[in-house]
C-alpha cells in the first residue's frame, strides 16, 4: 500500500461494504491516517518478519463467499477491510430505558462522550496485543504457529480499522484525534500505556501467548458480544463481524494449550514419572507450571470486565449503550426492579441487576472458560495422570471490584497478607518458571518440523496438511 493513496481503487485496496469510494470526506480521514497505520505496523508489528509472505486469510466481503479469502502475502501488504454485518430491517433497542424503539444510525449527542470512550477502550485494546505479541515470532514451535501467531495479528489490526472506522465517520474532529492517540499509546509504555492493564502485560514465550488468546480474547469476546446488542446500530453491526473473527484466536489458544499438555503428557509416559523436575529435565512444560500460567492470564482478564457493582454499567444498560451477551436470551430486557446477590468480603450484597451487569457478564465468561479445561481434564484423565487443570477462584488476585486487594488463594479461601504473599509463587508463574519456559523457546522454521515441547496439531490450515509451507521467507 503506497502512501499515495488519493487515486487508489478503495474497494480493491481497502475492501469495504460502507461505500468508501463514495465518502470524500472519510476518505480524506483515512488518507491520513492509514500511513501512519503502516509506519505503527513496520515499528510495533511482527519483528523483523515484514518481507516473509504468510498464508492469511483475508475478509473481502461479509457473505460466505467473500469471508475467508486465503493466499500468501506479506503482512504490511494485507488488505484490511472495513466491514459491517448486513443490517437487520427494522431492528429494534433489546434492553434498557428504551426498549423497543428504533436503532440509533447517527450517535445522539447526549451519548457522544460515553461512546466514543466505549470505542477507544475496545480500540485500544487491538494494537495493544499487536505489541505484546511482536517479537514471538523469533520463538515460535513452528510454520503453522508463526502463521497463526501472524493471523492473529493482521486480525487485531483490522479490528483497530473497524474502531478507527466508527471514530472518522461518527465523532468529527474529537474522533480523528482519538485514532491518532491509538497509535500513539504502547504496550507497557511507561509514558503513554494502554489504557487496560492486561494489555501492558508482556508476553514473552508461547505459553502465554496461548494462555492470552484463551482468556483474553475470550474477554473481547464478550465485550464485543455485549456491544453488538448496542442501539449504536453502527457499533453492533461492527462488533458483530469482528466475532466472526475473534472466535479464530481462541481456538488458536484453545488447540495451543492443549498440544501443549499432549506433549507433556507424552514425554511422562516415556519417562514413566509426573515428577516436574524430571519432565522439565526432558524438555516439556510440567503440568503445575501449566496450572500457574493458567492462574495468572485467567485472573488478569477478569479485572476486564470492570468493577462488579458499577454504576457506570448500570448507565450503558439504562441508556441502551451497551447490553448483556445474548440478550434476547433474558425474560427481563429492562432489569428496573431486579436485583442480584453477590459475594462481598462483607457477605452477601443484594445488589440493583443494573449495577451489577458487569459480573453477569463476567460470570458467562468464566463459564465459558470451563469449556477448554474440560477438554483438557479429559486429555490428563485419560493418560491416566492424577492432575486437574483448574479455574482459581474469581476473587484470586484481583485489583477491580470489591474484592480487589483481598487476600485470597486460588481455591477461595481468605488469608491473611504475609501468607498469601509468601505463597503467592506457588500459584503464578515465578521468575525461574517464566526462565524455564523461556529456555525451551527455539525458533523452528523447517516446514512440518515442531519444537519438542509441543505436540504437532491433527490437522492443517484450510485443508492443507501440516507440513505446508505457511510461511515463506525471502
């Protein structure tokens, strides 16, 4: 993509079905913006991979057809589109104070600020990841990961294209400036931080890659969920086609850790042991180090869901800015008069369902994760292995909320300080295991080959085998 982009073909070069090629006035907005897109992707992007050409799959359009186009090319060159699910005739607001009016197209002007800081917030998180990410590919177990590791990329780039979309074309001046301070703002940038705690975590190795693309991509998962149902009509059909991809990245962390287990599991058959030690020694990743890695990344992504009494929650249901995953799946889509228990250090708290909508939503998330550990267990159960991956306790290590700063083992129970500081290397990654995982990390590029701490995947990248080379270095 040249910096000329004044006489470029729009639906060729930025494929979109929101008639860019008609809107000078966005179109101007995007001719400034976009090359300094390019000068963030070459600067925080995948290190020093720019010229390698990926097999990626690229949206063209939003219908089956035009979804998943799959070719190799080189990331800087990939075309990131700017797409809207197809609008639902007549669609109605399905919750809050104004249930059942008609969808807003245009953003009403007493919302404006609230919804422009929802769309930097969810924006803001897209090339954060990007940035943590960046240097994995020095390290990666193999082709078919690189490549993953990659798609994943070009995706959250897209999706901060899908925010910066809503931020040109709905907020004016304000949101012009707001797209510039999202490639302005780096992950773990101690001047200018991302705004989400998470997304200034580094990751270093594959495990954690893995372990962010379970749990924390499953957080954008139901933040995305939760915008779709926004009478924001705009907004909803964006996220809606943003889940389409975002359900890639947790599956790639949904297979990541579980090839990673397989092995394990593997290497302590051969050596007839679940010592740690002696699997460490043979080059795999040791289950209770799998457990405190799990313990971390799932403990972090929780504080994304917000405090879990809010009054700010209760105002973007109110006001229909921003609503519970599924809603068409609640009795009560106005939620006046209900209330909910929650958990307190205080005891039980009953609590206005208003303001408590960001643990409803937390609470699907964390049954959602379940999912993968079942799938998991069922692994280490079956090569008849005495362990359990396990969820901690949702008031494990919390810094939002009204748990936050209590002192509580992963298995819920409550401490007193000097204990649990003592024995919080036991249940998160400790220096020497993050060194440990770190050592195994040996860049593995041949085609079909895998790094000996991970097992292979069953199968292959749109139908083609393993062994496919999905990366091309020139």
């Amino acid at each position: 993509m040249g910096t000329d982009l004044m006489a470029i073909d729009y639906q060729e070069r930025i494929p979109n079905n929101v008639d860019l090629g008609n809107n000078r006035t966005l179109q101007r907005a995007l001719e400034h913006w976009q090359p300094r897109f390019l000068d963030w992707w070459r600067e925080m992007g995948p290190s020093d991979f720019l010229d390698a050409e990926v097999y990626l799959r690229t949206a063209i359009s939003v219908d089956q057809k035009g979804w998943a186009q799959f070719g190799h090319v080189r990331t800087p060159e990939y075309r990131w589109g700017i797409f809207l699910a197809e609008p639902e005739p007549d669609r109605r607001i399905g919750f809050g104070d104004d249930y059942g009016k008609p969808v807003w197209q245009q953003v009403p002007g007493e919302y404006r600020s609230t919804l422009r800081r929802l769309i930097v917030t969810q924006g803001d998180t897209e090339p954060a990841s990007v940035e943590q990410q960046r240097m994995l590919g020095h390290t990666c177990p193999s082709l078919y990961d690189l490549r993953n590791l990659f798609q994943v990329n070009v995706e959250e780039g897209r999706h901060l294209w899908a925010m910066v979309y809503l931020l040109h074309a709905y907020f004016g001046r304000d949101g012009r400036e707001e797209a510039e301070e999202l490639l302005a703002r780096h992950s773990g940038d101690s001047d200018k931080p991302r705004i989400l705690g998470t997304f200034n975590e580094p990751i270093e190795d594959w495990l954690s890659f893995y372990m962010f693309t379970y749990f924390t991509d499953r957080d954008g998962k139901y933040q995305l969920k939760s915008l779709a149902e926004s009478a924001f009509d705009p907004l909803s059909r964006t996220c809606r086609f943003m889940l389409t991809e975002e359900a890639h990245h947790m599956s790639v962390g949904m297979l990541g850790i579980q090839r990673v287990i397989q092995r394990t599991l593997e290497v302590m058959k051969e050596l007839k042991t679940d010592d740690p030690d002696a699997v460490r020694k043979a080059g795999a990743i040791d289950l209770p180090t799998v457990q405190r890695y799990m313990n971390f990344w799932f403990s972090s992504a929780l504080d994304l869901f917000g405090a879990d009494i809010s009054s700010n929650a209760a105002t973007y249901f109110a006001t229909g800015l921003k609503g519970r995953p599924d809603e068409a799946q609640y009795e009560d889509h106005i939620a006046r008069d209900a209330t909910l228990t929650l958990e307190t250090p205080n005891g039980p708290e009953e609590v206005a369902l208003r303001n408590a909508m960001n643990e409803v939503t937390r609470q699907a998330y964390i049954k959602d994760c379940e999912v993968g550990l079942r799938r998991w267990n069922r692994m280490i159960e079956r090569a008849g292995v005495a362990f359990e991956v396990k969820l901690p306790s949702p008031r494990f290590r919390r810094a939002i909320g009204s748990w936050a700063g209590a002192f509580v083992a992963p298995d819920g129970t409550r401490l007193d300080e000097a204990t649990w500081r003592a024995r919080l290397p036991e249940w998160i990654p400790s220096e020497a295991d993050r060194t440990f995982v770190k050592s195994l990390q040996k860049q593995v590029i041949e085609p079909g080959k895998m790094a000996a701490w991970i097992a292979p995947p069953e199968r292959g990248i749109d139908g083609k085998p393993v062994d496919f080379e999905y990366v091309r270095f020139n």
